[in-house]
C-alpha cells in the first residue's frame, strides 16, 4: 500500500507560517526551515517583548514624574511618598501626563502635597 501524505493539512501549515513571515528579508520570507525558524523566533520575541513594554514605559513615566517635580524642590521618591499620605490616588501614567501636558493641575497637585 502506498505511504499516504495529507499535503492538503502541510500545505495550509506552511502558508501559514509564510504568511506570519511577509516582509522578513531575503531566505527568512521564502524558505521553509529558515522561514519557520525565524517566525518562531518573532514569536518568543513578541511574547516577551508585550511584558517588557509595560516596564518601559512604567521608567518613562517615573522618568518624566522625576522631571517635574524637581522644578518644585522634591525628589520622586518623596513626592509618591506624600502623595500615598495625603491619599491622592492617581497612577503614575496619570501623573505623567499631567506633568508633561497640564503643567498647572500638576503644580496643584504638588502644591496640595507639600
């Protein structure tokens, strides 16, 4: 009897990772093995890499907080401090872009902490 080989099911799985692989250069967009390798590979990475963005921009918005709250005479680390005591709950993304865009409600809110 012979071998019998499900082309239909290898075929929709190749495409597949293909598809995933359009735009990546030279042998990684069109050879099977070097192809599949390197969409595994943007996988892991994509995986790991939605995990460390939330770091990232966790240290921006600390970085930024940090910048502004220099110009009034405090440290971050003081200025969280007392914003916990005079329970004023807005996240550090919030704060962030009071500092940046709304320069007087951030100075309200410093003002109220001190």
């Amino acid at each position: 009897m012979p071998r019998s080989v499900n082309s239909v099911a290898s075929r929709a799985r190749r495409k597949k990772v293909f598809k995933l692989a359009k735009g990546y250069w030279g042998r990684r967009k069109n050879v099977w093995t070097v192809a599949k390798n390197a969409v595994e590979k943007g996988l892991l990475y994509a995986y790991r890499d939605r995990k460390v963005k939330k770091r990232e921009f966790r240290a921006l918005w600390i970085t930024r907080i940090n910048a502004a709250v220099r110009a009034f005479g405090m440290s971050y680390s003081q200025f969280m401090g007392k914003t916990k005591i005079a329970n004023i709950g807005l996240n550090r993304k919030v704060l962030a872009d009071l500092a940046m865009n709304h320069p007087e409600a951030f100075k309200a809110i410093v003002d109220k902490v001190k």
